[in-house]
C-alpha cells in the first residue's frame, strides 16, 4: 500500500522501487519496521534557483517543495559522524579534511572546505563494515550552484579495488572516466544531496566532483552516512 501511494504523488519510480526493496530486504528478516530518515537540516542560505544557470537535459528541475520522506530500517545512525576523512587534496586550499564529518552542515564561512580544480575526492573510513541506507553530502549551499560530475562509490578497500560499486553518478559524459552515469546533476541547496545507499554493504566511501558552475575548485560541508554496522 505504501508503494502504490508513493505512485499517485508522482515520485520517480526508481525510488519507488529502492525504497520497496528496502522494505522487502526487512520483512525477510522479520525487521520491517521502517521509519523516515530525520537529518538536522542547517539554516536556508538561500532559496530558488539562479537565473544564469540555465538548466539542461542533463539537470534536475527544481520543484521548490521539501524533500519526499526517505524510509530506512529503525535504528539506523550517522555512522560518519567524526570517522577519518581522506582526499585527493590532502592540503586544501580551505578548511581541515575532519570538518567533513564534524557534524557542522552550515552554510556559512569556515563550515566548508575547499579543494583544488579538477576532478577530486573525499573518502571516509566507517572503521568497520556498515550496512548503509543513506547518505546525505552538502558540497556547498551558500548559494546556488551545480557540481559536476558528482559520483559516489563504495569499496571493500581503502585503495577502492575490490568489490567497488557505485551509488551515484551524474557524469553523463564520462569525462571523470568512471563511466557514464544516469543520475541528474541538481543544485545544491540547504537540504543536501540524498542518495540511496541501496542496503549496500561497505567500509569505504569515495565521492567525487570536478568543479561547479562556479568555478573549477570543489567544496564539502558534509557528508553523512546512514546505516547500521554489519553483523
């Protein structure tokens, strides 16, 4: 009953569809007690959508309204909340690698950090296997902007070879060459990106950019994980 619901209001069917072998995985187990996912939202910096950013074929519209509720199993936490933080640019040019999981999503001055042009990464360390559900990142939402190639991954391993998979990826021309992804690049805003975790089973996380509209640097506020640790 929850899925044809969902249906009716017009919300994308992969999601639907996630969202359905989310409660299918649980009631296997006999856990199917799903709740809505309730992140601390920071302050609104900002609210529409910038006029010199004309939106494309490749570019989700916005529709100004809150974010459709995401379920997950009870009992699922922020397993990121102060885990390491690695990068491509291990010296940004602003900020401190930790503030990436500090807990701080604010979109103000000296909540962000700021790395270098080009295609970059940020990786977090779970410090142990996780069943993740979620993730919600906020690259930068002082104002409106859209990252580009935006991918996120997960690995068995910190050097992301073995058993990597992919959660997101709105690179729709593979010019980071990690393939070409179906997802839609979108602009950034208070609420951050959500993305779902798949029930996917992981200790590493990578996510990727190469620039904005803005400019060619690359900017994380936060990044947050919602899982449980595996048994």
């Amino acid at each position: 009953m929850r899925t044809m619901r969902w249906v009716s209001l017009g919300l994308p069917l992969i999601w639907v569809m996630s969202q359905a072998l989310v409660a299918g995985e649980e009631a296997k187990t006999g856990k199917d007690d799903l709740v809505p996912l309730e992140a601390k939202l920071p302050i609104p910096m900002f609210r529409g959508t910038p006029k010199n950013i004309p939106i494309t074929e490749h570019m989700e519209k916005p529709t100004g309204k809150p974010r459709p509720a995401f379920l997950l199993p009870k009992g699922c936490e922020n397993l990121a909340l102060k885990k390491p933080v690695t990068s491509s640019d291990n010296e940004p040019v602003v900020g401190e690698l930790a503030q990436i999981t500090d807990g701080n999503k604010e979109g103000s001055d000296g909540c962000y950090v700021e790395l270098g042009p080009g295609r970059q990464w940020v990786q977090i360390d779970l410090q142990q296997p996780a069943k993740i559900y979620a993730l919600i990142v906020w690259h930068y939402h002082g104002e409106g902007r859209v990252y580009r190639d935006v991918v996120v991954q997960v690995a068995d391993d910190a050097d992301f070879i073995t058993n990597v998979r992919t959660l997101y990826n709105n690179d729709f021309d593979n010019s980071s060459g990690l393939g070409i992804g179906k997802d839609l690049e979108y602009f950034e805003n208070y609420e951050g990106r959500l993305i779902d975790g798949k029930g996917e089973t992981a200790r590493y996380l990578r996510l990727y950019s190469k620039g904005s509209t803005a400019s060619d640097l690359n900017h994380y506020t936060e990044v947050e994980v919602w899982g449980k640790p595996a048994k």
